[in-house]
C-alpha cells in the first residue's frame, strides 16, 4: 500500500539570503562531511513534517492560501548561530511576535479547516534555520559547535508568504508558496 507523501510548512528567506544558508551548509558539508541539513532549502519551520494524503492535498492548499491572504508582510531578523546539543546547529532568529502569531493561526486554521492536530505544536514555538543537524555525530559536535559559537551573522528579511513543502526523492522541494496580502 502506497504511503502518503510528507509535507511541512515554513517560511522560506529570499533567494540570496536562502544562497548565502546553503553556501554555510555547503561548507558544513565539505569540512565535516554533515550533509543532511542540505536536504532542504533554508527555512523556519512552523508545521513539522507530517503525512497527507493526495485526495486532501487541495484541501490543504486552500486553508494555506487562506491564511496567507489574511497576513501581512513582516521582518525577522536572524542574529548569530545557535545549538540544540548534541546534534543540531542553527541560525538564530530573534524573539518575533509576528511569528509566534502566525504559528498560532496556522494551528488553529488547519484545526478548523482539516481537523489536522499534531502532539507537537503544543510545545512553545522554537524558530530556527539548520545548517546541521542529523548526520551531525555527537562527537564531532563539540568541534563544529566551536566555529559557530563566537561568529556573527546578522540578517533581515521580509516575510511575504507561507511555504508548502514536499518530500520527494529524499529531498524537499517547494511545492506552492502562499503569498500574504499586501
């Protein structure tokens, strides 16, 4: 029996800041041979990856395209790297009201549309955009972690739509984006 695709829901940067990530990943990659993180373009996750079946997939895009044209544009600024030990490294977006906002109205929107819920999205909202994380063994950790602690990276940029994402391939790729109202 065929199993249904994955999909999560983030929001992407813009394509040059999404470069500059994968340039950092990419060098991850090449000096420490952590390549997972390069198996989806930077983002903020705000729905986890979840199973949904093809026969509710335009369900799903329509709530997402709903709440999306409720929304208005807004700024997150990512500031410096940071870790969840023993294997995750991340650029730091810093506290954002208008994140955790529509990280709230995404779970109720997929509630009141779908009926969708996951056990997950009852934990605080943690934004972070991985640079490694899963092929990142615990003993290489401490070394990595080391180069990224003391460096700065100081970001904005606009948020302008919501991402949908499928995993195809082994890999994520955008399948629609949502923009918000402007």
């Amino acid at each position: 029996m065929k199993k249904d695709p994955l999909y999560f829901i983030a929001i992407l940067p813009p394509e040059a800041l999404q470069r500059e990530v994968t340039a950092i990943k990419q060098q991850i990659a090449q000096r420490w041979g952590v390549q997972h993180a390069l198996k989806s373009p930077p983002h903020l996750t705000l729905q986890p990856p979840f199973a949904w079946p093809d026969s509710k997939l335009g369900a799903l895009k329509e709530s997402l395209r709903k709440l999306a044209a409720a929304q208005t544009p807004f700024q997150v600024d990512l500031k410096h790297f940071g870790a969840f030990p023993p294997r995750v490294i991340y650029i730091s977006p810093v506290a954002n009201e208008a994140l955790a906002l529509l990280f709230q109205e995404l779970i109720r929107q997929l509630e009141h549309d779908l009926g969708f819920s996951d056990p997950r999205n009852r934990r605080p909202l943690r934004p972070h955009m991985t640079i490694a994380h899963r092929d990142l063994r615990e003993e290489d950790f401490p070394e990595i972690w080391a180069f990224f602690k003391e460096r700065t990276f100081e970001r904005r940029f606009e948020v302008k739509a919501l991402a949908l994402l499928n995993h195809i391939q082994g890999k994520w790729v955008v399948d629609t984006t949502f923009p918000f109202a402007l």
